[in-house]
C-alpha cells in the first residue's frame, strides 16, 4: 500500500480507490450528500471563510501532513489506511494466531458491521455538537482548533463509510446513507449514543468533550485496531494519529482556563479557590464549577463504553473483531478462556471488586484503561493549579456516580463513592453536578474574540501555536462582508 496519498481524484486515497471502479463510483455517488450534510449541519457560518487547517498527505508518521488556508467545504477528505503489516496475524480470539482477514467472515458480517456504524455514527455526531460553537469562540487560536477537529471527525466518518461500502455490498450502502441522515439530539432520528446527543452549548463544554468523550474515541479506536480484519486495522490506526490533536485541544484547553484562572485569582489577591463569587466578578471559571463541568462529561463517557459485564463484548474478542486496548503488550494467553478480571460491584450497602470471567468482564476492563488515562492528564491539570500555589485539586468521580448504563445504572452516589438514596440525590445534585447558574455564568462568558493574537479574559493564551506559528498568526481569515 502507499504511503503517500493520491489527490488526483475526487476522493483522496492511498488505497488505489482507481483499481476499483464500482467502489469509486459508490463513493462518488455518496460524496454530494456528505457536502450537503456538511453544509447544512456542520460548522454554522464559516463555510467561506479560509482556515489554516492541516491536510492529511501521507500515512508515515514522521511526515504526515502539510498546512495552509482551505475553505472548509473544499476540505479533501480522504480514505486513509496504515500500512500493511507483512504477515499479520490475528493476536486474541479463538482464531488467534491465524493469517488476518482481507474480507469479512459470513460469520461475523453482522457484528462487525454493527460495531463500524456505531464508531461511524459518533464522527458526524460531535461535528454536530459543535456546529455553533464558532460564533463565541474565545480566539482565532481556538477558532482553528475547533474546526480542524470538526473536518477530521469528518474524515473518520469517510473512513468507516469506505469500509462498509467495499465490505458489506447493499447493507453498507444502506447504512452510509442512514450515517448522513441521523441527527444529534434529534427527536425522531437520533445519533446511537447517548453522549452524542448531548449539547455542546460552550468551549468549556467542548475542551471537556475533547478531552473526555475523545479518550474513549481513542480507546475504541485502539481496540478496534487490535481487529483480526485488517483493513479496519489499518483504518483505525491511522485514525489514532489525528484523534490525539482532538486530545490535545481538550487537555490544553482545560489547562489554559485553569491557568488563567489561577492566574487571575494571584493578580487579585485571592486564595480562596471557593471563593466563587470574588473570583466570578473578574470573569474567571473557578475551580469547583470547572470540577463539576469535569465530572459531568467524565461520568457521561464512561456510560460510552457499555456494561461493564457483556455477552457482546465477549463475542466480538473471540470472534477476533474487538480486542483489548494496546492488545499485543498485554502478557496473558490472549483468548482469557480460564482468566478472570476485577470488577466494582455494589455488594450489599457497599462497593467491592467481584472476581468476573475476563471475557465477559472485557468493557470494564477497557472502562478502568480509560480511567488511567483520564488520571493522568488530570494529574497535569493539578499540576497548573500546584504551580500557580492555589490549595486546589481535581479528581476523577467514583465510577458509580452518575451512571446510566451498566453496575451502576440504578443506584446513586457522591462523586466520592458515597451510596445516596434518591431523596438525597436529588437535595444534594447540585453539589456535584453544573446547576443552572453555573451554566448561565459560562454562557455570560461566552462572547466571541476575534482579534489576531487576542483571546477572551477567562482563557490563557497558548505556550506554542499551531505548527510553530507565531502569536499573532491569522489562524482564520474572517470574511468581513
């Protein structure tokens, strides 16, 4: 396979999309629907507008990409896969050790195209989310950051409709029509997911999309790169390369309202970091609403992942379509036919890990992998806070509080573990959760800055800009008619 990309035709490619006709044809065919979605449900008022965006050019890690201004509407989206790994084999299942598929096993036809459409369905959805997000973002800076992540999610989407039209005949066409024709939030045609049909209503809300619900993106997607059907192998590992951009918007983004905030709070002569309405009065997000914003879209990701304990996750590892996260670096036998795994349980009036089969334990086990992820860059977070010498520090919620799918779907708690009755959660919500006020203050701070270098009062500038641009870049050239 090249490594280089082909932008010779419509449809940018490294997979010889032109050794294929029917399939180019169909891809062809799906490509005026795709721009009309975009247009119409994609980022509101900025089609014309020229944004520094990066452009995909090659799959070689070292020097994948290229950038310059490009209208977002003449965006070349793409297909997209890593290189062949020479011999692969599949590494888990019951067909471990076997040559990986080329094509879909009839067995398997229906899981495995399930398991793309969800993955698929998430990519138009956050584009979806964040369509109005431009119109208060806090600088051009972010500005850029928003939509180069919108037209990626975009490109993953074109990853999983390739797939499904080359692998999966009628049923794929059928299902990368449905993907252009769900919408996030609606009422009658909803995205899959829960999470993805949420409202994106501010940055703060975005940074915390892009750092939470994009990590458990990242874990799908290394799962799904684990797969025994190589090119959906090669389809998600590709797509790793740019979700971790999406990751570094959310992390760096979170981190410069901490450090604005911190900042602001010295300047002042505040030490109290529960000093809510001091703090509030000079324009700044303060702590504990960023610690709730924080378990909010925490405890919503990891609804993402399912039960904890699954018959369907079982079913896709010893098919050999879904492993575990970073599969081939786990020391075990790789099928888990006799191995258990810890799962919390609520056991009587109290929490405790249960002893569960592995194989069906197999969404929890990748729930606890994100977990560690999340902590570490909370870890980074607190160390913006430490630095700054504000007594302050953010933590992750217990996994059994605000949950609606899975151990603890049916049961409330405080972000600290603490069992409450619904009486309780309901009196006591607000404590842990952004109440409505909350909401209004980080709307009444949401108010657009588009000066070039300039940035809104409640974030800090970036320590780098994007591609080693200098601080007063124009990352977005506004039509001013």
């Amino acid at each position: 396979m090249n490594i280089e990309v082909s932008y010779d035709d419509l449809i940018p490619n490294n997979v010889d999309l032109s050794g294929d006709p029917k399939l180019k044809r169909a891809l062809e065919q799906w490509h005026p629907g795709y721009i009309d979605w975009w247009k119409t449900a994609g980022p509101d008022g900025y089609q014309e507008d020229e944004v520094y965006l990066r452009t995909a050019v090659s799959v070689d890690p070292k020097g994948w990409a290229k950038f310059g201004y490009v209208k977002m509407p003449e965006y070349r989206w793409g297909v997209l896969l890593s290189p062949a790994i020479e011999g692969r084999t599949i590494p888990f299942g019951e067909h471990k050790g076997e040559p990986a598929w080329q094509e879909v096993p009839g067995e398997y036809r229906s899981l495995m195209r399930r398991l793309i459409v969800i993955q698929g369905d998430t990519e138009p959805a956050s584009v979806e989310q964040q369509r109005a997000l431009g119109a208060t973002a806090p600088s051009l800076y972010d500005l850029r950051n928003l939509f180069q992540v919108n037209v990626e999610e975009g490109r993953h989407l074109w990853a999983m409709v390739y797939l499904l039209q080359k692998y999966f005949g009628r049923d794929g066409r059928e299902e990368a029509a449905a993907l252009l024709e769900r919408r996030s939030g609606h009422d009658d045609n909803p995205r899959m997911l829960g999470a993805f049909n949420e409202k994106t209503p501010d940055w703060l809300s975005f940074f915390m999309f892009t750092f939470f619900t994009d990590r458990d993106g990242k874990m799908q997607l290394d799962s799904l790169a684990q797969s025994g059907f190589d090119p959906l192998s090669r389809t998600c590992r590709f797509m790793l390369t740019e979700e971790a951009h999406h990751m570094f918007v959310g992390e760096t983004g979170v981190g410069r309202v901490i450090q604005r905030t911190c900042e602001g709070m010295k300047e002042a002569g505040i030490d109290d970091p529960y000093d809510i309405e001091a703090i509030r009065k000079l324009g700044l997000i303060d702590l504990p609403t960023l610690q709730k914003k924080a378990w909010l879209h925490y405890s919503l990701s990891m609804d993402l992942f399912g039960a904890e304990v699954s018959t369907n996750a079982a079913n896709a590892f010893n098919s050999g379509i879904k492993g575990r996260f970073q599969e081939t670096k786990i020391d075990d036998d790789h099928q888990l036919l006799n191995d258990t795994y810890p799962v919390l349980k609520k056991v009587g009036d109290k929490f405790e890990f249960v002893d569960t089969p592995a194989l069906s334990a197999l969404n929890g086990r990748l729930r606890d992998d994100y977990s560690g992820d999340c902590e570490k860059g909370v870890g980074r977070w607190n160390k913006i806070i430490e630095k700054a010498g504000v007594d302050f520090k953010l933590k992750l919620s217990h996994s059994a509080f605000n949950r609606k799918i899975g151990e603890f779907s049916e049961i409330e708690a405080t972000p600290d573990g603490d069992i409450l009755t619904a009486d309780e959660w309901e009196a006591r919500k607000d404590e842990f959760l952004p109440n409505p006020s909350d909401m209004d203050y980080i709307t009444s701070l949401m108010k657009p800055v588009y000066g070039i270098g300039e940035y809104a009062n409640w974030i800090a500038a970036p320590k780098v800009g994007i591609d080693n641009k200098p601080g007063d870049f124009e990352y977005v050239r506004l039509d001013q008619s």
